[in-house]
C-alpha cells in the first residue's frame, strides 16, 4: 500500500465489476488517526494509536442498469476507553453499498434499487477518492465515547459505585 490517496472512476469501475481490496495503515488516514490521538490525550498507558484498516470494494452492475459500490471495511484499532482511561480495543467490520449516479438529479432514488436496504447515493466522479471514503466511514461509524462493554479497568468515580461521566474531566483537573 503506498502512502498516495488513490482514486477511481467510478461509474467505469462498476460497469467493469472491478474489485480492488487491500489494507491501510492509519498513517495514511491523518483524520482519523488525529481522532484516535485526541481520545488519547489523558489515557495512562496508551503509546501511540496503531492499528489497520483492511478494505474491499468491489463494483457491480444492476438488473435495471444501475452502477453499484460494495465497500467492506475491518478495522482493527486501539483507542482510550473514557471510563477506565485504559487502551481498548476497537474493532469494526462495516458494509456499505452505495448508489452511484448524479446526486443532482432527482430522477434517481436509492429507494429504486432492487434490495434497497441501506443503499447511500455516491456522485459519480472520475476520481472517487477511496481512501477518503473509507476514513469518513469509519469516523462516522466510531463510538462519541468508548467505553468497553466488559473487562473495564478501574473505574474513576467518586462514590466507587456509579461510573462518573465526568472522569475524564477530573483527569483534567488534576494535571
Ligand atoms: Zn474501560
């Protein structure tokens, strides 16, 4: 993988069922590792954010003629539990399928597509930026505040009972 964003002409990569797949290192998604530092600003023993992002898109052409985008992504990522302040893991495995087709024109509606379930528009382009694509989906698809779901480290609370929403803000406070 190199470090150059890379673009495809999407309507030709659909038309020729064209799939591309590979894996990203967080170094080539600067947002989305800035996100992951952020998260980590008071955790206490987090380094640096790693992780890798594998991804397959493949293009596809429809009964009725329309040009189609399957993305699959799997993260493999490390970000800072806002409870306990401590590593955790954070995996995603996320699909998406997208529409490809003039946003402008109102003649199509992702509603039309045979087995329309969460069919999200894409603008048709020439150079369809892939490794921006899979960066905002993953951004948008992260948790506002991870919290792991079991194995918690310490819980920094006051009354040693309820987790304290408020932890990372004590942390603030006492550095
Ligand atoms: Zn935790």
């Amino acid at each position: 993988m190199t470090n150059q964003p890379f673009f495809i002409d999407n309507v030709a990569f659909a038309k020729k069922n064209e799939r591309i797949a590979g894996d990203l290192s967080l170094a080539d998604c600067s947002r989305l590792n800035d996100l992951l530092i952020h998260s980590a600003e008071n955790s206490k023993a987090i380094s640096r954010p790693a992780g890798t992002i594998s991804y397959q898109l493949q293009g596809k052409t429809d009964a009725a003629g329309q040009q189609l985008l399957d993305l699959f992504i799997a993260t493999n990522l490390t970000t800072t539990c806002q409870r306990c302040l401590n590593e955790m893991p954070l995996k995603l495995s996320l699909n998406f399928h997208y529409l490809i087709g003039d946003i402008s024109d109102t003649d199509i509606e992702a509603g039309d597509v045979d087995s329309a379930d969460d069919v999200d528009m894409q603008q048709a382009s020439q150079t369809m930026d892939i490794v921006a694509l899979i960066e905002d989906e993953i951004i948008m698809a992260m948790p506002i505040a991870a919290i792991h779901k079991e194995d918690c480290g310490e819980i920094i609370t006051q009354s040693g009972e309820k987790p304290n929403p408020f932890a990372v803000l004590k942390g603030l406070i006492k550095s």
